[in-house]
C-alpha cells in the first residue's frame, strides 16, 4: 500500500503524524510525506521520506493574498480563526501543481493528512482514493477555519464540483476519549506517541537531580527571536525567580539569545518525550504536539492562550482540572507564577494529569489503525 501523507506549514504538523506514519512503514507499506520549505527538513529529521512540493513559506501563506499582496490578519476570535483557515487553504492551494506531477509518478492508495491539510483530501478527491484525517488533539476545525479554506480553495473546490473541502473517509482520534466532544463524528481511536528530533541524552534529561521543583517552558519548535521570542522571554521571567529547576525547551537560534539574557538558566533543544516526565508542570503557549505531549506524560499544563485557535483542548484539559489556561489578557508574569504556584502546591492537578495519560495509554496502538487504513484501501 503507498500513502501519500500530508505536512502543514510546521514542524508540529510533521511531528503529530508520525508516529502512524511510521507504524505503517514499520508493516512494510510505502510513505512519502508531502511538505513545504519550513517542515521538509524536520521530517528528515524524524526519518520520514520527504518531497518539497511547494516553495511557499508559512509566512508567504499567513501574509499574502493568492495575487501576492498582503494581508494582516484580523483581530477579533472568528476572524482570527477564518485566518487560520485562510493560511491552510493559501498553503494547499500553492502545492497542488506539485503534487499533480508527484501522482503521476508516484500513485497513492491513499492520503493522510491532519485536520487543517486541505492538500490531502483534494488529492483523494481528484484521484477517486480514501483519505484519512488524523487529529492534532482533541479538538476539530472551528467552523470558521474550515471556511477560510473552502474560500480560498473555492477555485479548486469547483473543478472537483465541490462547495467545500470533502470529508475523510476515516477519522482518528488521539486525545483521551473523555476530552472529545460529543459532537463530533464517530472516530478510531489511537494510542498517539510523540516524535521528537533526538540528541545525545545527559542523565538529567530523564531523571531528577534534586527535590526542588521542575518547570520546563517552551514556545514550540518554531520559536525563535523574530516569532514567538517575546512570549518565551515572558515566560522564563515568569518562573525564574521561583524556587525551581527551570528547563527552556527551544530551538537553538533561540537559545542562542536566551544564554546572553538569562545565565544559569538551560535553554535548548531537548526531546520532550524524554525530559517532560521528569517535570512537575510545563509553561506554554497554544500548541498542539506540545499540549499531546504533556498529556501524554501525565504532567499538568499552565497554557498561555495567547491566540483563538487551538484552545479548545486547551480548555477542556484546565476543566478537567489537569492544567490552568490563563486566556488573552491575563498572560502577565505574576498569573503565570501564580499558576504555577497553585499547580505545585495543589496535587489534585497530578492527579487528574495522570488519568488523563492513562486513559491515552488504554487506546489501540498505531499499528491497529494502519490495519484500518489496509481495510479501507482495499474497498
């Protein structure tokens, strides 16, 4: 069986699906990864089979219209999420001539993409084959996101005779069962394990040097002094001053900056699936693989919900009582350390953690749901 998977405009899109994707080369099936500039190269990293097939950057996709003229994205919640929306679609749209020279080599049984990757249910669409959707968490696409696509695909979508984006044929679901809405469509459930670029581990990446408290902080894989700098440096400055061991999970451009700021402070890449169990909570903004992860862990969440999109497992993980999501506004130092105090001081929010990744331990392993997608490719 070949499939043709489907990267966003992020490392965190690669990232989210590997682990199936390497299950189903692990049962002797053939996958190629279909991605842009800014997420081919982690997926080599994580040793998935990579094509480029668009030049365009995320940046080009969030900022730029279809003609090339900008676009600043709007404020408000809905037309920050329809922007969203806007950028997945602007990004799909600028890879389909590439992939239409790739299929004709390379023909897939089937495609597999995330939530947000437009590109593989236009795909199966064209070609008459399955696709199949996999979750980033345990939320699905605001309506507002899946509109922003359809619009700017709305070209594209009429040469297929389609008003919107088709949808799977079969849906998995990652998240633990009890954070999934009741409204959403019926899904296959699976064991999800995170991937991260490995490195040469010191012992105290997984275990404990001392009895203080281990807060770890990041800003996601794609934070770095010109994106997303700014609210990792309110973060650290946040905790620093605690009585804690704090570990700054970033990328090395940024860590570069963060030794000349804050000495005596870690700041580097390290796998998060090794270093987050050995913590007692993770400070961090919106973000899918890093939310999974500490899920997965067990471990509670202080989430900065600096922007609309994303927030909904977010939310759901603070209403079960496993982490604090301090919304717009209220992303000051003294609320994060304040959440971070009253997580560490209240073990409840261990507890609820921990069923949580229990609950994510219980599901059927990847390799389950690459026998679903045999079935289906097969029909």
């Amino acid at each position: 069986m070949r499939i043709l998977a489907f990267a966003g405009v992020s490392a965190s899109t690669v990232f989210s699906l590997a682990s199936l994707l390497h299950a189903a080369r692990h049962k002797g099936h053939e996958v190629l990864l279909a991605a842009g500039p800014d997420a081919a190269p982690w997926a080599c990293k994580v040793g998935l089979p990579v094509t480029i097939v668009t030049p365009m950057t995320w940046q080009e996709a969030a900022y730029q219209q279809r003609d090339g003229s900008p676009w600043n994205p709007p404020e408000d919640s809905s037309g920050h999420r329809e922007h969203v929306g806007f950028m997945f679609g602007r990004f799909a749209a600028a890879t389909l001539a590439g992939l239409a020279d790739l299929v004709q080599a390379w023909r897939p049984d089937v495609t597999v993409g995330g939530p947000l990757a437009f590109s593989a249910a236009l795909v199966a669409a064209e070609l008459g084959v399955p696709y199949v959707r996999q979750a980033w968490d345990a939320g699905d696409p605001a309506r507002e996101e899946e509109v922003g696509g359809d619009q700017v695909l709305a070209p594209e979508l009429g040469r297929l005779g389609l008003n919107e984006v088709p949808d799977p044929d079969l849906r998995v679901e990652i998240a633990p069962p009890s954070l999934l809405s009741p409204d959403l469509p019926p899904g296959t459930p699976m064991r999800w394990a995170p991937t991260n670029v490995q490195c040469p581990l010191d012992p105290w990446m997984y275990r404990r040097a001392s009895n203080r408290p281990r807060v770890l902080v990041t800003a996601g894989s794609m934070a770095s002094p010109e994106h997303r700098g700014e609210i990792l440096r309110r973060m650290i400055n946040a905790v620093v001053d605690m009585d804690a061991e704090v570990i700054v999970a970033t990328r090395e451009s940024m860590a570069e900056v963060l030794h000349d700021e804050r000495r005596g402070v870690f700041a580097g890449w390290v796998p998060l699936d090794i270093v987050a169990p050995t913590c007692d909570v993770i400070v961090k903004p919106v973000g899918n693989v890093s939310l999974m992860t500490a899920l997965r862990a067990g471990v509670p969440q202080v989430t900065l919900a600096e922007q609309y999109v994303l927030i909904g497992t977010t939310r759901s993980v603070a209403d079960r009582g496993a982490g604090i999501m301090l919304p717009p506004g209220e992303d000051t130092p003294n609320h994060v350390v304040d959440a971070c105090r009253k997580v560490l001081a209240n073990p409840s929010f261990q507890t609820r953690a921990g069923e949580l990744a229990a609950e994510m331990a219980s599901l059927p392993p990847p390799s389950s749901v690459v026998a679903d997608i045999e079935r289906l490719a097969r029909t």
